[in-house]
C-alpha cells in the first residue's frame, strides 16, 4: 500500500471510529519514513512533492541500495528513480522488480509505474559528444517526471549554424537543459534565443584549465543572459528535475503536483 493510500486508510479509520486518536497518533509517528538503520527513507515525499525520494547510488553497498529501493516499492505508488547505477546493482535491482530499466549512458534505472503521456517540451543540448552522458541523466530525470523531451547532442558555439538549425523547437519548449564543458559558452548562447527557462549543467570536460568543470560553471554563474540559472557541475539529475517541474507547471497552469 502506497504511503497516500496507508494516510487515507488510517484517517477513515478514526472517522469510523474503528481507531483511536491515540493509536491512530502512534501510526503515524512511523508512516512518514522507514528507518533500515543506515537510512531513512522519505516516504512523505511523494505526498508532498509529487515525485518519490530519488536514489543516489554512489558510494552506497549493492545491498543497501536494494533495500532502500525495496521500501520506496512498498510505501509509495508513483515512478522510481536511481541514479549513478553500476551495472551490477542494476541487476540486483531488476531481481525486485523486473520493470527496473538501465540507462547506460545516464547511469540511471528507472522504474516506471504511472505511465502518463508524454506532455509539454524540454530541450535537452550539449555543446558537445563528450557531454552526452550528463545530458542523458537530465532527459531520464525529466522524462520519468512526464515531460517529452527532445534532445540536441553536439552543437556547441564552435558550430553555432547547428544550434540555429534546431531554433524552432528552442522556442517552443517550456524549459532547456544546457549541459557544456569548456567554456561553457552555450548556455548563453541558447539563453538569448529563449523565451523560457534556461538550465545550464557545467560538465567537468575539459583540459587542465577548465579545472574539472569549474571554468564552465563560473562562466555560466557569470552569463549575460536573462533567465539562465545554474547547477552544480555534472548534476544532471538536478537540472532534469528542474526542467520537469517547469515544464508540468506550464502544461498544467501551476495546478498539478509533478506527478
């Protein structure tokens, strides 16, 4: 049972009187999160923000992994998302459930249980191929959140004629994703094109002096377009969800949670 339906159930309950304030009280000091111990998983999220806890994997055991994943299955009834996935856990995480999906060059497993058609637009760029992993990450991210996505790989300011081919699109969608290394220059190069949000995602491509991504983040910090705003370097996952947000907002009026 979802952690919305368990709430719903709990209050009906008391309203027929076949629970007490005082225990349905104590029910609730322990609905809104599981705690395994080594984490404490946010199952009010979903309720609160329309989207379920997303899985950071790195630097978490296989094991721990799969049992955070286990007790999102069980408490919550939306999408599933985990993000900087190995191979091998992916595996481990298909065994409990086999709707799990690996995006290899996102890294990302999704598990999709609401499935909405597509609605609204986010553009999903990068100045080049070598960014393409990042963007992947953010068109995952948005696309599990319901948007459509269209993505343009490879058309960085050393060959802006290819960005102007695509300007059409650019227009019409309710968010961009920029995902570039370097210098960072495509984000404001794409954000005086724009109407609508733009989200740059510095990459940590680059040689030496684009010292891991930094040249590229105060380069976009530092853009002299309107309406570009700037995540962490290679945060795609950020800039996704960013970009799906916007974008349900939209398609929705500012009147439907994310899910």
């Amino acid at each position: 049972m979802s952690y919305e339906d368990s709430l719903k159930d709990l209050l009906s309950r008391v309203q027929s009187g076949a629970l007490s304030t005082d225990d349905a009280f104590e029910r609730l000091r322990s609905l809104p999160f599981s705690d395994l111990g080594f984490a404490k998983v946010d199952h009010h999220r979903e309720l609160r923000q329309g989207f379920a806890e997303v899985v950071f994997c790195e630097r978490k055991t296989p094991d721990q992994v799969v049992e955070i994943t286990r007790s999102l299955l069980d408490k919550n009834s939306g999408n599933i998302l985990l993000t900087r996935v190995e191979p091998d856990v992916f595996e481990l995480v298909r065994e409990i459930d086999d709707r799990a999906v690996y995006q290899p060059e996102a890294r990302a497993v999704a598990i999709e249980r609401d499935s909405v058609d597509p609605f609204g637009l986010v553009s999903v760029l990068t100045a080049g191929t070598a960014d393409v992993p990042v963007a992947e990450e953010a068109r995952v991210t948005a696309s599990l959140l319901g948007a459509r996505v269209e993505t343009f790989y490879d058309v960085g300011v050393a060959g802006a004629h290819r960005l102007f081919t695509y300007r059409t699109t650019l227009e019409r969608s309710n968010a961009l994703v920029v995902v570039a290394g370097m210098e960072g220059a495509l984000a404001s190069l794409a954000g005086g094109l724009v109407s609508c949000p733009v989200i740059a995602v510095p990459t940590s491509v680059g040689y030496g002096a684009s010292f891991g991504g930094l040249a590229a983040l105060l380069a976009m910090m530092n853009s002299c377009a309107a309406g570009v705003a700037v995540v962490n370097i290679d945060n795609g996952f950020g800039a996704g969800y960013l970009a799906g947000v916007i974008n349900k907002m939209v398609a929705t009026g500012g009147g439907e949670r994310c899910r």
